[in-house]
C-alpha cells in the first residue's frame, strides 16, 4: 500500500502543466484528483476532471456523475468507496476551457507520465468502464469514434465496458441510440454488483 501512497503522492504533487493551465481561458492551477487504493475492484477510466471537481477535489460531483452513478446502479457510497472503486481519468487535472467555452482536451503528457504507474498499483480489477473516446482509444488502442466503439460493447466483455460520457451534452445522443439503455445498462449494472461482491 505505501507504493500506491507513493504513487499518489507524486500525482498530487505534479506541476508539469502549470504553464499550459496558466495559458488557457481559465488561468488556473493544476489540482490533481487522485482517487483510487491498490484494493480497487472497479476501474472507472474516465477523460479529465471538470470544473466543479477541480473545485470539490472529488471526482463526478457534477450532473455527469449523477447520470454515471445511475447507469452503474450504485449509491454515492458505493460509487466513492475507494476500497472497491478507483476512478484513473486520462488526466487527472481539470484541462480548462478554451476562449468560447468549451472543454479543453486532457493533455497527453498526464497519460504519458503517470498512467501505466498507476494502473500497475491495481492488480485486483475485475471490472473496467472506459468512460469516452479518450479512455477508449488508450485502453482498447481502437481507431473508432465513441458510438462505434459503444455498439461493439459485447466484443468487450466480461471484463471491459465502453461508454459514452455521461455528460447531459449526449442526452441527444442517448436518444438516438436506445440500445444503450436498454441492452447495455442492465449488463452493466450486473456486472459492477458482481464486481462488488
């Protein structure tokens, strides 16, 4: 366990983007999130941290995690018990926003630096959410957009699940495609209980 204190230390630690934050729209610092214990059944692979995180110092305490936690079916206390669930974004600080707004990138010198490090110090998952195209292409090395990767979510199983971002901007999204919610969510939800027990 002192290995993962270790590594999480060093991650909280970490400036290598302070000149790039101070650079964006948002002119703010880097504070990582780091949430995840050696323990960890759950693997939540997600993007970056936004702007209500970077404030909390919580991963997904924002309508994005509201909407995760219901297609996981688990319970805020569940979802955030760092015993059975590690949530390892592709950076682990807010990126920032652009001059119009929107969302800047995670950038990849963070996956570069500390991702294999930190996924060496879980080696009791049993269950991965690839949460985006980010997580998706980095863990699967696939070359597909995030709805093509989604509708092969069965070439996946029993391990690995990819997902759309929970973010309200897909709720057209999940209109379009009602198989997720139909056909990929109650296997989803199965899974993570099996993962928790």
């Amino acid at each position: 366990m002192g290995c993962v204190a270790d590594v999480g230390t060093e991650i909280r630690a970490c400036q290598l983007c302070a000149d790039r934050f101070a650079a964006t729209h948002t002119a703010h610092e880097p504070r990582p999130v780091v949430w995840f214990r050696p323990s960890a059944r759950i693997l939540i692979a997600g993007q970056a941290p936004g702007a209500r995180v970077h404030e909390s110092g919580r991963p997904f305490t924002d309508p994005s995690g509201d909407r995760l936690r219901d297609w996981m079916g688990v319970t805020d206390a569940q979802f955030y018990d760092q015993e059975r669930v590690a949530i390892l974004p592709m950076a682990f600080c807010f990126p920032g926003y652009n001059a119009k707004g929107s969302d800047l990138p995670p950038p990849p010198v963070c996956a570069k630096t500390w991702r294999a490090r930190a996924m060496s110090e879980l080696p009791d998952v049993r269950l991965i959410l690839l949460v985006g195209g980010y997580a998706q292409k980095w863990h699967l090395g696939v070359k597909t957009n995030v709805t093509q990767t989604v509708e092969g979510w069965r070439d996946h199983l029993p391990k690995v699940f990819p997902l759309p971002h929970p973010s309200w901007r897909n709720t057209g999204w999940l209109k379009k495609n009602p198989w997720f919610e139909t056909d990929l969510l109650p296997q989803l939800r199965g899974a993570v209980q099996d993962a928790l027990t």
